[in-house]
C-alpha cells in the first residue's frame, strides 16, 4: 500500500518523466532541422528511453492498486543554439532527474514504504548510467568543431544507436 504522499509523488514523477520524452523528442526535431540525422536518432532513443520510463511508474502505481493522476506536460525547450547546447542540458537534465529520484527515495524511508524504495532502486542505478552517457557525449561533442568532419563522424555513429526496452521493474 502506497500512502497519499508517495502515490502523489510518484504521479509527479511519471509527469516527469514524459517531461524528459517530451524535451528529447524535441531536441531530436532541432537536429532533423539541422540535417543531423544521426543526432536525431540519438535523442529520440532517448525519448523512447523515457517513455518507458514514464511507463514504469504508470504501471508500479496500478500495480499497487492505485490511479494516475495524468496532469499537463510542460512545453519543453524547442530551439537550440548547437549540438553542444544540447549535450550540456542533456546533462544538467539528468543530474535534476537523478535529484528527484533520490528525494522519492527519500520520501519512501519517511514513509516507510520498503516496495516502494525497492522498486525505486532501478531507477537509482539507471540514472548512474544516464549521467554518464550524457556526460561522454557532451566531451566528445565538445572536442569536434561544431560543422567539421568529426561531428558528421559523431553523427554517422550516433546514427547506429538501438532502442532496447528495459526489463519489467516487478515481475
Ligand atoms: Fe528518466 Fe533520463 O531519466
């Protein structure tokens, strides 16, 4: 049984979490614009990353007999000055996303809600990784000249990246 205050928690979350979608599917569409085809690629992996991350919750929360609370999507940051632009909010992104993982952790030792921490601790070893994706993108980004030919390299190789939908959280 989840309490009032986590189950507020984590709908806050899955809202979140569509936030991050949302924000990567758009940096995705600023890269189709600059015929990065491969960067776009790249950030929309990412978008189906966080969607199933979204789902994650949507399902934890019917699992504990609960309801979504489906509230708005803020409306993301569209324009972007340049790839390295991208990679630094990737980043900043992600290390915010880890903070509030770590505070629903938080909360579920205040609330004494073991499932719910349990469940928590995916998420916790997902943002490691996360974080230091972003942050080996954004140093690599940061050493190629932002129109030269090692970007359209990076971008050649960013194209070969694959969608794999993480395993159930609860079986
Ligand atoms: Fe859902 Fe990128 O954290």
């Amino acid at each position: 049984m989840i309490s009032g205050k986590m189950l507020e928690a984590l709908n806050e979350q899955l809202n979140k979490e569509m936030y991050s979608a949302y924000l990567y599917m758009a940096m995705s569409a600023a890269c189709t614009s600059r015929e990065l085809k491969g960067f776009a690629n790249w950030f929309m992996v990412q978008y189906q990353e966080e969607m199933a991350h979204a789902m994650k919750f949507y399902d934890y929360i019917h699992r504990q007999g609960n309801r979504v609370n489906l509230m708005a999507i803020d409306q993301p940051q569209i324009d972007f000055e340049s790839p390295l632009a991208m990679f630094e909010k990737t980043l900043a992104h992600e290390q915010f996303v880890t903070g509030l993982i770590h505070g629903l952790v938080d909360l579920s030792s205040e609330e004494n809600d073991k499932t719910t921490k349990d469940f928590l601790q995916w998420f916790v070893k997902e943002q490691i990784e996360e974080e230091e994706t972003a942050g080996g993108l954004l140093e690599r980004v940061k050493s190629v000249d932002d129109s030269g030919e090692a970007l359209l390299k990076l971008n050649t190789e960013l194209a070969d990246r694959v969608f794999h939908p993480p395993k159930p959280t609860v079986d």
